[in-house]
C-alpha cells in the first residue's frame, strides 16, 4: 500500500481504536516511539508489529531516539544505559582508534536492543558541531567541538547501526551545534558568517552526505536565509543541503509540533514539504494533530517516492555478534574513556 509522506507518533503503549482508524486511513510511511510508548520487550515488539499489520507494509520503519546519555527512550531495568556522545569523544582524545570503535560497538549493540522490538531506525548519530557560549540542548549529545572529530565519530556510530540491521539517521542537518536556543521551545538563529558555517557546522555533514536519511534542524541561519529555518527554506535545503553539503539522501523533518516553528500544524506540514523535506515527523502522539499533518501529507511519489525507497533498500540483515563479549568490550573500553574525563 502507498503511504504519506509523514512520519506519527502514538500517544501511549498500545494502539487506540481510534488511532487504529487513523492509521489504515492516513498511511503514515512510519512510527516515531518515545518513552511513553515503551514498557516491556514483548510490548513493544506487539506495537510495531500492530503498527505494520494495520498500514499494510510489512517493511514499514519504526523509529527511535536511542543515542545514549540524556537521550535515551529505552532504558533499564529493560535495556542497557549508554554512554552520551561526548564519551566517545574523551577516548578519541586519547586513542582515535579506540575512540571510533567504542561509537562503533556502542551503536552495534543499540541496534541488537532495537531489532529484537522490531524498532529498524535510530534518529541517529548527530553531527552537530557545539560552541562555546551555544545551548546546553547539544551539549554533550555531541561527539566533539571540530568538524572532523565529530564526522569520524558520527559515520563509525552510523556503521554500527547499519552493521546490526538498523537505518542510520543523520541530525540535525545542516547543524545544531551554535543555537542558542533550545529549538523545542524556541526558534534559534545563527548569525554566524556563510564562511564560518561551511568551515565548522556544514563541513562535519560533508563526509557523512551518503547516509540514506537525515533529519533537518529548526534552526534560522542569517547568512543564508534570515526569515525561515532550515526546515522550512527552500533556500537552505536546495542551497545548503542538497548542492553545498551533498546529501541525497531520504530528508525528514525534525518534530514539526516543536516550539521552534510557528503556524498551524497544517501549515508547518505545507512549509516543511514545499521546502523540500520528503517527510515530515510529528512526535506527540496528539489525534488532532496527526490528522491535521495527515491531511496536508501527499502520498509520496517522484524523487521523494525514489528517496523513500532508497532508504528502505539500505537495509541489511544483521551481521553476526556474540553480544555477551560485544558487552564486555564495550564496558572495557567505556572504563577508559572515563578515566580521561
């Protein structure tokens, strides 16, 4: 069956009669799920197979914000915690091999945890680039504070998620990293010079352009285009995204029902298309709301359909882990990386 060019959250563990209506008629081309969707394993295994069996497509994705640290939506007694980002980084400092295979292995065993609940996308890894004086929304979500740290540790995460049968998701292109605000309340913007942007925050997405599916940022850059953000400017996702940063990849929206926008539902949903994102994300699970994102999301077709399609093929079967000893390295090498903190 065709589906819609948005992406819907649910509001609780288990899927209403009249989020089910919803569903078979709105098509949304996947679920987002959040810790108020999550309990138990088998739980959350029943609601993305519902999920599937009620928009008619067995490969329909499931998505998660599974990074680690402050942002982890399933957690113990459960599942594992994982380190924030930054951890990666500290044992990069110290051993860049070392570094790059603990953001590998960490993501590798995410992606175990998340294929077992039948959750095959992770909003994941950031190539956000901080600085000094910007939004603690970032922080230590971030692998480091220069482009090519950052990048390294971002495309070693996306390969352990790939490895492990789960798409990557590249955010928060073109970049979080000096907003000054928290986009979930507020609209950041970013004076900084077109030279200063493509040397820092657009230079770390470069070498990550080929992942199948990023998520835009809601953030205004004045150098470029001083009256919309990235999610909604033609400008930065024709200009900057497509031609200067090279991404071809599927383009998703960042949660169009954050404080950083403005307008109705239906007319966020509108901009965010009509700038160029292939699918919106709606995260709150509100029923009004998802059927006002619905109404103005078309059936995906053209390059978008193409884009969609892309995604879904860069899925692999998982690779083969001994999972017990891929926890016991990965612990050892975690033990490092706080011992240089």
């Amino acid at each position: 069956m065709q589906a819609r060019a948005f992406i819907t959250g649910l509001a609780g563990t288990a899927i209403t009669p009249e989020e089910r209506a919803f569903l078979q008629e709105a098509r949304p081309w996947g679920l987002i799920l959040f810790k108020r969707n999550i309990d138990t394993a088998a739980q959350i295994s029943a609601l993305t197979a519902a999920f599937r069996e009620i928009v008619g497509r067995p490969g329909a994705l499931a998505l998660i914000d599974q990074e680690g640290g402050r942002v982890q939506r399933m957690g113990p007694p459960h599942w594992p915690t994982y380190p924030p980002g930054a951890a990666y980084g500290r044992l990069y400092d110290r051993d860049a091999a070392k570094g790059l295979a603990a953001a590998r292995l960490g993501a590798r065993l995410i992606a175990e945890d998340l294929m077992q609940v039948g959750i095959t996308v992770d909003c994941l890894p950031l190539a956000d680039v901080p600085v000094k004086g910007a939004d603690a929304v970032i922080g230590d979500r971030a692998y480091g504070n220069t482009p090519e740290k950052v990048s390294a540790l971002a495309g070693a995460v996306a390969d352990g998620l790939a490895d492990g049968g789960v798409l990557p998701v590249l955010k928060h292109i073109p970049g979080h990293g000096r907003a000054t605000a928290d986009s979930h309340a507020a609209l950041p913007v970013i004076d900084a010079s077109r030279a200063a942007l493509e040397a820092s925050d657009f230079a770390a997405f470069r070498p990550l352009a080929d992942l199948p599916m990023a998520m835009t940022a809601h953030v205004v850059f004045t150098a470029i285009d001083p009256l919309s953000p990235a999610t909604t400017s033609a400008k930065m996702i024709a200009n900057v995204i497509r031609d200067g940063i090279g991404f071809r990849g599927l383009l998703m929206s960042d949660d169009i029902s954050m404080g950083a926008l403005s307008g109705s539902l239906r007319e966020r949903t509108r901009a965010a298309l009509a700038a160029g994102c292939d699918v919106v994300l709606h995260c709150n699970g509100k029923l009004e709301e998802m059927r006002d994102v619905a109404a103005e999301s078309p059936i995906l077709a053209g390059e978008a359909a193409r884009r969609a399609e892309a995604a879904l093929a860069a899925r692999h079967a998982p690779g083969k882990i001994d999972t017990a000893a891929a926890r016991e390295q990965f612990a050892a090498l975690m033990a490092e990386a706080a011992v240089t903190s």
